[in-house]
C-alpha cells in the first residue's frame, strides 16, 4: 500500500505545481466590454469638452490682476500658498513618476500566479485607466478653475499662457488621478493574487502605490499646475477607482463553507479533518 501511495503523492504534487492557479477574479465579456466602452466613449466625450473650452473670461482675469496687485489673492488657507507658482522644470520632472506609474502593473506579470491570467489582469486595468479618464476628462470640460501659474504676474509666465483655455483645467489633477488609479490597482491585484505574500513584500508594494501618485502630485503643484486641493481630490478618486475596480470583480463565496470534522472510517480508524460545504 505505502508502495502505491508514495508514487500516487508525487504524481499529484507534479499536476499541482503545473496546474493554473486560480484567479480571485470574474470577468464578463458582456458587463465589462460596456464598462470599458462606456468608459472610454466617456473619456472621448470629456476631451470633446476640453478641446471647447474658453479661454479665462476678462472680467474674471482683471478681477484675478486687482487681487494680485493689492496682495489679496481670495484663495482658501490649503491652495493659497500654491498660487503663483510655475515652475515648468518641475512639470517636466512630474511626468517621470507618472509615466512609471503606467508600466509598473506591468512589472506584477512577471508573478506566476498573475501571468496565468494575463488577459483578465490587462482588462482589469484597462477598465480602471478607462473609468478614471471618463471621470477626469468630463469634470475639466465642464469645470473652470484657473491653474496656480494664471496667478503668476511676475512676467515670467506670458500673458497668453495665462488667458489660455488649458489654464481653466486646475480642478482636478489627472495626472495624479491616473497615476494612483495605476498604482493601487497593482497594489489591490497583487495582494489578491497573493493572500499569502509575505508582509513585508506587501508592505513594500502598497507604500510604492502610496508614495508615487503624492510625487506627482506635490511636482504638479511646484509647476503651478494644480492646487492642493486638485490633488488631494484626484488622489482620492484615483486610489478608489484602483482599488474598487478589482475589488467589485472578486469573487464572492457566499455558498461555500469550511469547518472541521472527524470520525471513524470504515476501517475503525478515529480521522479528524476539514470539510468542504458548496451549496448550488
């Protein structure tokens, strides 16, 4: 019996490392081909919106030069310390992170149990991306707010850039939206793929999706891109969509059961075990 039973362990233990391992995911070819299309024909409708923006109104830029002139900028006490600022190295230097953000989900393929439901990881992700960008785009063409550098009368920053339409789209930051959307939907896959991953690993990968959508945010604001409030909000929503997008797709074992058993078998031997309850 031992004789049969070593082999028999060693067969199955070959058919389990080379078996596919499970995704904690469920995709629908229906559902989520309309999430995703509604998302992007969204994100199409938003640039639309963009692309007709004024320029600043006079009267609301003159209004903006009277508060410069007598130093009384009517900014709340969190964006007034951004105003005026426009560092154009720094927007350069925000695009750094940002455009890592996009390739680190990437990098999770080259983890097994990921890479063995690539095309499910890559449409999780593209709906993500997809449904920030709808709600971005949309919120910028329909909302004004002038950028931190329409306040930067020190001749460094030209009058035209100042007037211009894209300097109506500081509410709220997309770049730091995308870049934290791309981030904590790495962070929230990997951690399901790998319930068991050790602490620190995990550790290292959330505080990664922490740290580089707030560099981007904070180089965003040195450029006078954004004010702080345009980068907590886009922050926020970004992480949520990341992590909220996986997490709807998971899937749900409300008919499943585990608990422990034990007995005696046919043979008169006493066995104690855990049982499996599926309800259909």
């Amino acid at each position: 019996m031992k004789k049969l039973f070593l082999p028999l362990v060693f067969i199955l233990g070959l058919v389990t490392a080379n078996a596919q391992s499970e995704s904690p995911y469920e995709w629908d070819w229906a559902r989520d081909g309309i999430w995703t299309g509604a998302a992007l024909g969204g994100s199409a409708f938003g640039l639309y919106l963009i692309g007709e923006k004024d320029d600043i109104d006079e009267a609301e830029f003159a209004r903006i030069e009277a508060e410069l002139a007598a130093d009384a900028v009517d900014i709340n006490f969190l964006d007034n310390w951004v105003v005026g600022k426009h560092d154009e190295k720094a927007s350069e230097i925000s695009d750094i992170p940002f455009a890592i953000s996009f390739a680190a989900p990437f990098v999770m393929l080259f983890d097994d149990k990921i890479n063995d439901h690539t095309g499910q990881y890559l449409g999780l992700y593209i709906e993500s991306l997809a449904t920030t960008a709808a709600m971005y785009s949309i919120t910028a063409g329909l909302v004004n707010r002038s950028r931190p550098y329409v306040y930067d009368n020190s001749g460094d920053t030209g009058i035209d850039r100042r007037k211009s339409n894209n300097g109506q789209r500081s509410f709220y930051s997309g770049h730091v939206a995308a870049t934290a959307s791309a981030t904590f939907f790495m962070a929230k896959a990997y951690s399901d793929f790998n319930p068991d991953a050790a602490p620190l690993g995990k550790t290292l990968i959330w505080t990664g999706a922490a740290v580089l959508p707030a560099t981007v945010g904070y180089f965003r604001m040195e450029a006078g891109q954004h004010f702080l409030t345009d980068v907590l909000l886009g922050y926020a929503l970004g992480a949520a969509t990341g992590y909220l997008v996986p997490e709807l797709h998971k899937k749900r074992l409300d008919g499943v059961s585990l608990y422990p058993t034990g007995g005696v078998n046919f043979l008169g031997d006493e066995y104690k075990a855990m049982a499996l309850r599926v309800q259909f």
